[in-house]
C-alpha cells in the first residue's frame, strides 16, 4: 500500500469534500482549494513530474505545478512553470517526464522545459521534435505523451479526416501513434487508423494501452492494445491500399463517453482493492455540463488472452485528465465549461480534485451504478422504429454502428443519452454539435456553393457528403473558401404533428439502440 493511503484524513479533507460526487468504493472526493497562483481556467493535463510534483496545463497556454503551500495536505496553489504563449505554441495535450525534463505536446511541435536552478520555473527550453503537419483547426493535438520501454518517446497526432484546411500531410502522420527517438533526430510510425487519443499508458510489462473516442467509423469508446504496424479503423480512405485489414479494440469502455487520461494504478498502491487496474478519466457528452466521471478497469491476462471488467469510481463532470500522485491519491483535472472547440466561455471555470481511499467506508458506498432497467413493449419499439423510418430519420443516421452516413450512427447511442438528452437533441439540433458532425460550406470560385460534412480531406482534394450521403470530391484548386456552418443539417420541427404517445415511441426506440 503507498504511503498515505491509509493514513488519519487531515481536518481539511473534510472541509473541503465534494459530496455532491456520486461515489463508488471506499473513496472522498476533495476539491482542491487552490486560490493562490495561477489562474485555473479549463485546465487540459495532468501528471505527476519529477520528484514527485503534480504537473497541469490549462488550455490557455500556462504550465504550473500544484503546491501544499500550509503542509495541510491538500494543494492550495498553482505555482507557474512556463507560459506556452511566451514561445508562440498553443494546445497543450500531453506530459511526459524524463529525468528533469518535462516534455509538453503542442500543436505545433513537442517542447522540452527544464527547471536548472530547482525553483519551481523553466530556465531553458527547446524543441525537441516538430515534423508535425498544421494548420489553425482547434482539432489539431500532439497528445498522450510516454515514454516507452525502449527509451523512446510514443506521441499520437489527431486525425485531419473532417479539417477542410489541413495541412499537407504525405507520410500521413495525422492519425498515427508515432515515436521519437531519445534525441528527438528520429521518428516512426507504429500505428495508424487513430480517431482522437487522450488517454495512452504502457503496463508494467511494457505494453501500450489507449483508449479513442466514438466516430468517424470507431463504433464504440474504444480500449486498444498497439499492435506496431497495424490499422485501427478511422479514416481508412487515407491508408487505402496500405492494410488489408482492421485491428479491433480488446474492450468497449461503457462507464461515460468521451475517454478522456488514463492511466495504469501501480500493483504496490492498494488504493481499495484497484492495484494494477486502469483509471480512465471520462470527459462526457460535449456541452452536456453534468456527465463525466472516473472508470477503472480491472485486467487479467489469461492462456486465452486479456479479460476485462469495469468499474465506475465517482461521477465527476468533464474530466480532461487523471494520474496518481506519490502518495497513492488519485488527482483529477477537470476541464469545465467551453465551447465546443474547448475556447473559454467563462471567467473561471474549471478545477482540481483529489480522491483519496478511507478505509472507514468499506461497504459504505455501492460499487455499481444503479442502472434503471427500461421495459419497452414490443409494440412500442416497432411504431418507433417505423416513425424513425417515415420522419426521414433513417435517411441520415445508420444504427448498425458501421455505416456512414451525413449523420453520427446511433448504434449504442441509448446507454450514452437519456430520454429527456435524446428529446432536446430532437427539438434543438443547433445547440450541441458534435465537431466532427459540423457542417461545413464550401463557396467554389465557380460561384457554386456545397453544404455538408467533410469526411476526407487529402493535399489536392476535400470529400464532402452532401444531404442524401452523396459524397463529392472537391479539387482544393477550386476552392473559393471554406467555412463551418454554426446550424445542424439536422431539420427542425422533426416532431411536429407527433402525438405524445408517438414521439415516446420513437424515444423507446432511440433508447433501445
């Protein structure tokens, strides 16, 4: 058991507990009370550095440690360590740490900061690596740093596959989980076919877990196991000829949606019964401020091959990261309120906790979600589903989790939204949209303009579906502008003429997927 699992809990753990978290296991949630420092506004990373010292990122640009600044055991201040802003760089997606070096994902290149004089604050920096293809899509990450076994650094680029302005991209990085030799002089592909990690960590034997997100062909929330040289599912059309086939997850996570950190509990941390599990920090529906929460996995690796189970840990809404600290706690970052595209909306707006093991509430807390078992008639079901079919609903969603149409398939969709979730979408198509599912309107120097969604973006072409799943390839040549289209495809007033008792049909059906 690490230290300080099971030691007395300080008066200031109580103080400052969030009992509005639903918790599962023996385990407090404590908002850390940090109000010294550095402003926290949607902070984006976390990780613990070297000596110990818990690492954060806002994504703003600034980078600070979290510091115990009274010894009463929870940190209170936000010390800086280095403003991204300073050198031109945006989007801090990852931390890796290495001897005294931290090394910081960006958008544009991978940076190195190390603290000489040990005060807490960067004295140099440097790029270590930036072959990367950019362009200004907020998208655009250089994520889920770790080091690997071999002494290289394992990074992911996120997919280009819906950006109608990326960047030319001809050994096609985008999409991939690549690695840096330890000067940074050299790099590879090891697997592509990648969506949008946040979360990667390598086990204690030297194998890499990562967990990406539902779309763009990934039919569920995915936890893969990297198999180098293999092909993972999105946006095949970019490796067209180049794998014959597709590497499926090991497991399907189903806590929340939106797999946000994860990271491997060590086998000597007790931390209620959960040493060598893994811990996903789950983001939630965008927009939908409420969802979120904490997953862990328990895995077994058998003459068969790997067994799963999954466990919630706690109900905490938009997490964007987790890692566990020296003294076995786990720490949360937790995003807050934006945007869609992650941009501020808000003054202050997002926070830190700490989840700590009590052995006094052994068998106090459920260990399993109470999940509402719906009854639907078959009757019920079938009108719904021939209502899906005559409102037109068919025409632009599949519900077989595989095909895609100009509408995200809504195979599983009923264990990601309620019913009251599903009838706001119905009735407010405009109001969350998914970036990916973000229409876009291309004015051609013809005078011509094509509204739809952009599937496959290469250096010569855009591939927009157009209403009806008509995909057209545009040449870039022809290309006037490009630009988002703030209102869904999605027609209003799908429900007009509807009875209650139809649209509660066509709502059990929804929910049923």
């Amino acid at each position: 058991m690490a230290a300080g699992c099971s030691s007395p809990k300080p008066e200031a753990y109580l103080a400052y507990e969030d009992t509005t978290a639903a918790v599962y296991g023996p385990y407090r949630v404590i908002k850390l009370p940090i109000d010294k420092g550095v402003k926290v506004l949607n902070p984006v990373q976390i990780s613990q550095g070297p000596g110990g010292k818990i690492f954060a990122a806002n994504q703003s640009g600034e980078l600070y440690t979290l510091q115990d600044s009274d010894g009463d055991g929870l940190e209170d201040e936000a010390l800086l360590f280095a403003d991204l802003n300073e050198l031109g760089l945006v989007s801090p997606a990852g931390f890796a740490h290495k001897g005294d070096t931290v090394f910081v994902g960006t958008r544009s290149e991978i940076r190195a900061f190390r603290d000489i004089d040990q005060d807490g604050k960067a004295d140099t920096s440097w790029t270590f690596f930036n072959k990367i293809p950019v362009s200004e899509h907020p998208y655009e990450w250089t994520s889920s740093l770790n080091f690997g076994p071999d002494g290289w650094l394992y990074f992911v680029l996120t997919t280009d596959s819906f950006n109608p302005g990326a960047s030319p991209d001809p050994e096609g990085l985008r999409g991939s989980i690549l690695k840096v030799s330890p000067d940074g002089q050299q790099y590879e592909i090891v697997a592509t076919g990648i969506r949008s990690i946040h979360g990667m960590n390598f086990n204690p034997d030297g194998e890499l877990f990562f967990a990406d997100n539902k779309g763009g062909g990934n039919s569920t929330e995915e936890l893969n196991l990297l198999q180098a040289g293999k092909f993972y599912g999105h946006n095949p059309k970019k490796y067209e000829g180049k794998y014959d086939t597709l590497t499926p997850p090991v497991f399907s996570l189903e806590n929340e949606i939106a797999p946000s950190g994860i990271e491997f509990n060590s086998a000597e941390n007790d931390f209620g019964g959960t040493g060598g599990n893994l811990f996903v920090a789950f983001y939630g529906p965008g927009e939908r401020w409420n969802r979120g929460g904490i997953g862990r996995v328990k895995i077994e690796k058998t003459e068969q091959g790997y067994q799963f189970e999954e466990f919630p840990v706690a109900d905490i809404p938009k997490l964007s990261d987790l890692t566990f600290g020296k003294d076995g706690s786990l720490y949360l970052a937790q995003h807050g309120i934006s945007d869609y595209w992650y941009n501020p909306t808000e003054e202050k707006t997002g926070a830190f906790y700490k989840v700590i093991y009590d052995p006094d509430l052994v068998g106090k807390h459920p260990v399993k979600k109470e999940i509402k078992e719906e009854n639907f008639s078959n009757a019920s079901l079938e009108n719904g589903k021939q209502l899906f079919a005559i409102r037109a609903c068919s025409a632009c969603h599949g519900v077989d989790g595989t095909t895609d149409l100009i509408g995200p398939n809504l195979k599983g969709a009923g264990k990601e939204f309620s019913l009251e979730e599903f009838l706001e979408e119905i009735k407010e198509p405009s109001k969350r949209i998914k970036p990916s599912m973000i229409a876009t309107r291309i004015t051609l120097k013809d005078g011509k303009v094509l509204l739809g969604r952009v599937v496959y973006t290469d250096t010569n072409q855009v591939s927009i579906m157009l209403v009806g799943n008509q995909v057209v390839q545009v040449p870039k040549s022809e290309i006037q502008s490009a630009e988002d289209e703030l209102k869904s495809l999605m027609y209003e007033n799908l429900l007009a003429g509807l009875s209650e008792e139809e649209i509660k049909n066509l709502l059990n059906y929804l929910s049923s997927l």
